[in-house]
C-alpha cells in the first residue's frame, strides 16, 4: 500500500515539476516569437515604404532588383551554411524530435530570426508562424538541456515551446496546444497536454499584453449559415480537398524541379522569388508577404476576375517562394490561398445559389478551414484555429463538415500530409551521422496502441520489434504490466521501448507503423 502511494506521489510531482517546468519554458518561448512578430511587423512597415518609393519613382527599379539578387543570394548562402534554418522550420522541430537529426539550438534560433526577418523585408510569400514554431522549439531545448531530468521531458518541453510559437503568432493558444498534440506528438498523453497548454497559455498572454486581446482576423461573421444551406458544404469541402492536394502535389514537385535545375548552385535558388517580388512590388503588392493585407481587401465588391487573378498570382508566387528554401512558413500563406479561394466559392454562392450577402465572410474562413485541413491533414487544429482567429464559437458545426469532407477528399486522392512530405524530404536531403556516444547512450521511446493498428490484439512475442530495440513496460489503466511474451496488446496501452540514441528514428518509425490506425 505505501509503495502505491509512494508512486502516486512521485507521478503527481513528477507532473507539477513538468507544468512549472513549460510554465518557465512558455515565458521564453513566447518572448522570443512575440519579439520576432514584433519585428517582422516593423520591417514589414519598412518594405512597404521602399517599394512604395520605387513605384513612385520607376527609374530606379534595376537598382532594387540588384540588391533584391543579391539579397536573395546571402539568403541562400546562410541556408547554405545553416540547413536547419532553411523554409518552415516545423519539419526540421518533428526531425529533431524524432530523434533523425541534431539540432544545435542557439545557432537555429538566431539565424532563424535574422532569416526570417530578411525574407519579410523582400516581400517573399512566406508567413511567421513555422519559424514561431521553430524558435519556440530551439528555445525550449535549450532550457530542456538544462531543466529537463530525462530526454523524454526534454521532447515534451521542445513540444511545450512550439505550442507557445504558434499561441504567440496566432493569439490561439488553444490551436497552439492542439497543434503539438496533433501534428507533433501523434498521440493524447495528460502530460503533454499539461505541458504544452501551460507554454501555450503563457505565450498567449504575453503575446496579448503586447499586441491587444482582438483576433488575428476582425471578420464580421455573426451569421451562420442556415443548417437548409448546409448541402453547399459537400460541394464546398471537395473542392478544398481537391485545391488542397493540388496545393501540395504543386510544393513538392516545384521543390524537387528547383532542386535538379540549381543542384550544383543551390545558393541560386532564393535568388529567384527575390526577383519575383521586386516585380510584384511595382506592378501587383497585395500578394507580397503572408498575406495579411490580402485577407482584409477580400470583400465582396471585388470581381471574379480580379479574384482569380490574385488567387493564382498568390498560389504561385507562395510555391516558388518556399520551394527556394528560403527562411519562412507556409502556414499562413496556406490560409490566405483558402481565403481567397473562399471568396470566389462565397461570391458563386451568393450571386448564383441565392446565399445572403451576409453571409459571404462565412465562406471564407470555411474555406480557410478546409484548406487547411486538406493540406496539413490537422483538422481539430484548423476547426480551433479558426475559431480562435476569428473570435467566435457560433461556426463549429460548419468548420467541423467542411473539414472533415476536405480531409476524406484529400485521403482519397492520396494527398500526404505536407509535413510528413517535407519530412521525408528533409530526411532524404541530410545524411544522418551517429557519434560513437549515440552508440553507447541508451534512451526510452514511447507510444500509444490506437484502435485497429497492426499490433492491437496481438501477443507481445508476434511483434517484430527491431533487433536493436526491447519493450521494457506496458502501462495499462494506470498501472504498469510486464511486458511477457504471452500478454496481448490492447488499444489504449502505453508501450515504452528502449534503444540506443542512433537507432532511435528506426524505432520511432516502427512504433509508428505498429501502434497508428493509419496503417491498418
């Protein structure tokens, strides 16, 4: 009986130290992205004021697409010289967490800022909110090297600290715990969950104090859609499906083309959305940046044409500014493509289906929901998002439908994730080097058994763990079971498995093809 409560105790403290743990951690992280928001939105100001001042004076534009080339070409050289810093920055966190690559956290962190920062002041299609995730997650490590007691702890502060990037460059700290859940995590486990709410939460008020408690996105949708007209979201969410695909078929391809034309200067390759924007800066500036003037001038007046143009423009332009490399997310920008895409589905539905123009603001953040979804394959973070984003709760059950036919859509054309995609390229691209410590260290990797996974219902000794790795505990209901050959896994249970440090990818990948319903 002592012993029991013994191991009560220690649970209950080993939780509460977690909690203060990403409490501190969630400070840190969200003073971090919210000085990096802070920033690109003063330079964001600067880039407007300079490419206002070309337009008005067009005789100096060959200047200004010589400093943009040579811009885009340091850019290139310092992802170069820095590969960890280069695009998003979320794949390079699920590397890291994953145990495939090595991180070295301060160096990520500063030239990720600077970067970032740089590909903001030319006017690339990037958004904030990957390397907010990025600079959460290195600031999270780096205190992690300090304070956590195991690696494990370590993983779930890295996750707390990415939970607060997002809350901090969202205002969303529920979207920003769901995301880590979700995108980075795979699996529910209360600790994680106490964990990246309490960075989540921390970042989120700060980023508050700092920038007001209003919403990214001031959209007047006090209406909802009648539940008679909710037939237009089967139509609706297979064409976010379809476009979210496309979206993503579209990045990888453009990738791997930018890739093999550049393969023996890849340092060329930001050149090219440099010179991009300094033509669109003249001729086109609403789709320079993510995307936030954008979202704003997409009112129902504007014409078809118009937002046609723009949509493809923006589409565009996004792909080939992330397939360069170049420092900054696609999260955002994604959401500006679904938005724009929404306007043109709200403008069909009202002037042709007979949809109250009230209503026309509904169908785009419908559409940025299923974009979203069809492309990241997150649906809960983008029903939450959204809703956090926009300041009301009233559109649930219409962002839940939207997102759930995007999501099946996507699925059915064999649309992977976009992550998962940039992971498995990422992980191509770098050749994975061990040190004869990795060999020798040995650590714990956990996961959970999901109904209809490959090993629900079968005994322990049916499973082909790796030769390099061994099943130490299940921990069923709250207690912990030994792990004999004759026990038979059920869903729900909590495998720990231990491995060496440079095997621990291969054995998180096993778990993951073993313990996922997806692989059923």
């Amino acid at each position: 009986m002592s012993n029991n409560y013994k191991s009560l105790v220690n649970t209950h403290t080993r939780k509460l130290y977690i909690v203060y743990k990403s409490l501190f951690i969630g400070v840190l992280a969200g003073a971090v992205s919210v000085a990096f928001r802070f920033t690109l939105e003063k330079v964001g100001i600067f880039s407007e004021i300079v490419y206002h001042f070309f337009r008005e004076n067009l005789i100096y534009i060959p200047i200004l697409l010589v400093i943009l080339g040579f811009v885009g070409l340091a850019v290139g050289l310092l992802v170069q010289k820095y590969p960890l810093i280069g695009g998003s920055g979320i794949p390079q966190v699920k590397a890291h967490m994953i145990g495939a690559v090595k991180n070295k956290w301060l160096t990520s962190m500063i030239f990720k800022f600077i970067g970032g920062t740089i590909s903001i002041i030319g006017g690339l299609s990037v958004g904030r909110e990957g390397p907010s995730i990025q600079l959460g997650a290195c600031v999270a490590q780096g205190v992690g090297e300090k304070i956590a007691s195991t690696r494990t702890e370590r993983k779930v502060l890295i996750a707390g600290g990415a939970s607060a990037g997002l809350a901090a460059a969202f205002n969303a700290p529920l979207a920003g715990t769901m995301f880590a859940i979700e995108e980075l995590f795979k699996y529910f486990s209360p600790i994680v969950l106490l964990a990246v709410t309490s960075a989540a939460v921390v970042a989120d008020f700060i980023s508050k104090t700092i920038f007001g408690i209003e919403p990214v996105f001031n959209f007047a949708v006090n209406d909802s859609i009648p539940l008679h007209g909710y037939w237009v979201f089967i139509p609706i969410g297979i064409i976010l499906g379809l476009a979210g695909a496309f979206y993503n078929w579209s990045l990888i391809n453009t990738q791997n083309i930018m890739k093999n034309i550049f393969k023996k200067f890849p340092y060329v390759k930001p050149v090219i959305p440099f010179l991009a924007a300094g033509v669109l800066g003249i001729y086109l500036p609403i789709v320079l940046g993510g995307g936030h003037h954008l979202i704003k001038e997409l009112s129902i007046e504007k014409s078809f044409l118009w937002l046609i143009i723009i949509l493809i423009i923006k589409f565009v332009f996004s792909i080939v500014s992330f397939s360069s490399g170049a420092p900054g997310g696609i999260f955002f920008p994604l959401l500006v493509l679904g938005a724009t895409l929404g306007a043109v589905l709200g403008k069909i539905s009202v002037t042709y289906l007979g949809f109250d123009p009230s209503l026309y603001h509904n169908f785009i953040v419908l559409a940025m929901v299923g974009m979203f979804t069809a492309i990241v394959r997150a649906p809960i973070t983008g029903i939450i998002l959204l809703t956090e984003m926009t300041g009301s709760f009233t559109h649930l059950l219409s962002f839940t439908t939207v997102a759930v036919i995007a999501y099946i859509t996507a699925d059915l054309v064999k649309s992977e994730p976009i992550y998962e995609s940039l992971l498995e390229s990422y992980l191509k691209k770098n050749d994975l080097k061990t040190t004869k410590r990795d060999h020798v260290r040995r650590i714990t990797v956990e996961s959970v058994v999901h109904f209809g996974s490959n090993c629900e219902k079968k005994l322990v000794k049916q499973i082909p763990f790796p030769d390099e790795s061994l099943l130490i505990s299940i921990r069923r209901d709250g207690k912990e079971i030994i792990p004999r050959g004759d026990v038979e896994m059920k869903a729900g249970d909590y495998l720990v498995v231990i491995t060496a440090v440079k095997d621990e990818h291969k054995v998180r990948t096993f778990l993951d093809e073993m313990t996922s319903s997806t692989h059923c």
